[in-house]
C-alpha cells in the first residue's frame, strides 16, 4: 500500500516522496524532539519525518568514543618514518649482501686456466 497525499507537517505534495502514516513511538520521538504538531494516524513526509522525528539518528548510530577500543586510530608519521628509515637501512645492508655472495660465487665458478693446470702438475710430480 503506496501512502500519498499532503504532509501534515509542512503542508505540501510531494511526487514520488516516500510518507509514512505516525504512530505511536514516531509522536512520542517527535515530542521529544521538540515538535508537538503531531497527532497519531497523520501523514507525513519523508523529509518531515527525517527532520522531525529521525532527527538523533546520527547519534544514535555513531557511538563510538574516543576510547573505543575497536576504533582505528591514526597512526604518528614520525614513527611511520623512522620505521621506514630502519627498514631501508636493513634493505641496503641485504642487498650488499647479496652483492658480495655474487661475487664470491662467481669467483668459485670461474673456469680453470688448463694451461696453469698442466704447469702445476708438473710441478708437483719433479
């Protein structure tokens, strides 16, 4: 069932607005809002009932406080950089690291001078 019709709150037809019919728990909100106009069964607008009777729904859905402890916090860039700055050190040390592992191993993978080779042998066997 499709409410249409004229607000009872600000008086106008609105195409295509959603209205909905107040009850009893929309008066009793609507009062505590401030806003006495209103009586059981009126027909109401959806911007009317928003400002009117939804008006606390902001504060009803943001509960969380700054001691929440689920909440996400930022974070200090000082500490971020220096983080980072530690992190890099540990990087450039690797990778040197890794450069001297090269070219030790490249120095154990050589090929073997055969005519040096041959020199020794000699050498050892006189």
């Amino acid at each position: 069932m499709v409410l249409q019709g004229e607000c009872t709150v600000c008086k106008e037809f609105r195409e295509g607005s959603k209205y909905r019919k107040v009850s009893e728990d929309s008066n009793i909100k609507a009062e505590a809002g401030g806003y006495n106009n209103l009586s059981v069964g009126d027909l109401i607008c959806n911007i009317c009932y928003n400002k009117y009777i939804n008006f606390d729904s902001y504060t009803k859905h943001n509960k969380k406080s700054e001691n929440d402890p689920f909440r996400v916090k930022k974070r200090n860039s000082s500490a971020n950089t220096s983080k980072m700055t530690e992190l890099e050190k540990e990087i450039e040390k690797l990778e040197q690291y890794i450069v001297e592992l090269s070219t030790e191993l490249e120095n154990k993978a050589r090929p073997v001078d055969t005519n040096n080779l041959i020199g020794y042998y000699y050498a050892t066997i006189l």
